[in-house]
C-alpha cells in the first residue's frame, strides 16, 4: 500500500528541467530480502520493449503516454551481493549488505568498505542520518514492529495449517491401515471358501 501511495505521489510530482516543469519518468527498484530461485544475479534490469503485436516487429520509437503507464524497474537481491567490488555496481550494492549490524534490531551498520564513489558516500550519509536521527530512527522501528506482527499473525496461521494438515494425514494412514486390515480378512474368508469347495 506504501509502494502504491508512493507511486501515485511521484506521477504527480513535476521537477523543473532547464526552467521548464516536466513530470520525470518513474524507475522502480524493488529491493528484496530473500532469493528469487529463478534469478541468480544480484541485480536485475526489467526494460520495456514496444512490440507490434499485429506484425510481430519491435518498434524503435516511444510514446510519451506509455512511458507514463509503465516503468522500466530494477531488482535487486539482497542476499545475492558478494563481497566483489570491482564494478561501480558492485560498490553501490554494498550498501545493501545485510552484513555488519552493530544493534540488535538491524537498523544500524558500520559500513566497512571504502567509499572512493561520490554517490556511495551520499547514500551512506543519508543513511547514517536515518539511522542517527531519533525521529528517523522511530519510523524505521515503528515499521519494524508492524513488519513482526504481520509476520506473527502468518506465523499463527502457519502452525494451524500445519497442524490440520497432520491430523488430516493421521486420518488418512489410519483410514489406510484399516482398510489394509479389511483387505486380509477378505482374502482369508475367500482362501477358506476355496477350500471348503
């Protein structure tokens, strides 16, 4: 729902380039905290490509209204960054590490690589104000907090299922061995008709 508020704030927001107000395009980046099992890079581009779908050819050209509808995004995997820094990209995931937490609620790092890019040390900057600053860091821990209870409500959920899920192969295996035990008394009733004839 964040994503979405957040989205339709940016659609409206205009930027002034060159003394001219212009709406920017939109580019997502999703930063996710477990592996897509599909996907092994640490960073993924999703780009948008026009298509001609009457007669199969891709288009060379963009339209101002479509580009407005959609947006190229990124994905990035946290759990897939290496500790490789050869590449500007590689530097500027390194701050995504989820690696060298110095609380015990994961908000604040010691970010342990140089920063020889200028836009490295921005983010880390920005980030050590939002981990310093008492108002910012109430935020990060509010949404922590409801992140847990989301997550517990689930878990609940997830034990019930689970529980259902045995007492209903419980019922099964013992419906099975009873049947099994019919079965046997079938067959010894009908070995001793056949032997009675």
């Amino acid at each position: 729902m964040r994503f979405r508020n957040y989205l339709a704030e940016q659609y409206k927001k205009e930027d002034t380039v060159n003394d001219e107000k212009i709406i920017l395009p939109i580019t997502t980046i999703y930063i996710l905290g477990f592996k897509l099992t599909e996907i092994e890079t640490a960073c993924l581009k999703v780009e948008r490509n026009y298509i001609d779908h009457i007669n199969k050819t891709s288009l060379k050209t963009n339209c101002d209204f479509v580009e407005k509808l959609t947006q190229d995004s990124f994905i990035v995997q946290v759990d897939r960054i290496t500790d490789r820094y050869q590449k500007k990209l590689d530097k500027l995931l390194s701050v995504f590490e989820q690696t060298n937490f110095v609380d015990d609620k994961k908000i604040i790092k010691e970010f342990n690589h140089t920063t020889d890019l200028e836009e490295v040390q921005l983010m880390t900057d920005i980030l050590h104000h939002s981990g310093t600053n008492p108002e910012e860091k109430k935020k990060i821990e509010t949404e922590q907090e409801a992140w847990r209870t989301v997550n517990a409500m689930f878990e609940n959920e997830k034990k019930e299922f689970v529980k259902a899920l045995k007492e209903k192969e419980q019922a099964l295996i013992e419906k099975e061995q009873a049947l099994t035990e019919k079965n046997k008394l079938i067959i010894e009733l009908l070995r001793k008709l056949d032997e009675k004839k």
